[in-house]
C-alpha cells in the first residue's frame, strides 16, 4: 500500500509531496470500469474524487490548443480543475 504522500527529497523540498490517483478513460456504467475503481479502491490508493471518461475531446485536445468548451468533457475538467484547487495544488485563479 501506498502512502497518500510520499516523503520528499532533502535536496528538492522540506516537505512531502502529496499524491493522488485520477481515473482515467473511464466508461459509466460499465463492469470494466466499475473493476477499475474498485481495484484502486482495494489497494487503498489515495483517489481524486474526479474521473475522466474516454471522450473524443480529449484527443482533439492534441491538435487544438484548448479545452473543450462545453459538454461532458469540458465539465470533467472543471471538476478537476476545482478539486487540485480545493487540495491547494493549483492556485486559485482572479
């Protein structure tokens, strides 16, 4: 099991360097997916509570320098932008 965050290198930081996992390429409603979680969950793996799907968006992000700016995915990644600001791992945006 790992720690939900790991202790940092005396050269790098004084503090620890907290980590999480994100979900990635998930499909609602499916076992495969439903597994997926789950087997994070069984090994205890600190979890973002966002996930993200597998969205044709994201591909689209390789070729076009923005996010999507609206549907399912432009929501997935509100959340998470929301959630690594709430963690205090992105700074909060005027």
């Amino acid at each position: 099991m790992l720690p939900p965050s790991l202790p940092a290198s005396r050269s790098t930081s004084q503090s620890d360097i907290q980590v999480r996992v994100l979900a990635t390429r998930i499909r609602r409603g499916t076992g495969l997916s439903r597994r997926q979680l789950a087997r994070i969950e069984a090994l205890r793996l600190p979890r973002l509570s966002t996930t993200l799907s597998e969205a044709v968006a994201y591909g689209e992000m390789g070729f076009l320098p923005t996010l999507p700016p609206t549907g399912h995915a432009s929501a997935e990644i509100a959340a998470l932008l929301t959630e690594l600001v709430t963690l205090e791992w992105l700074p909060v945006l005027a």
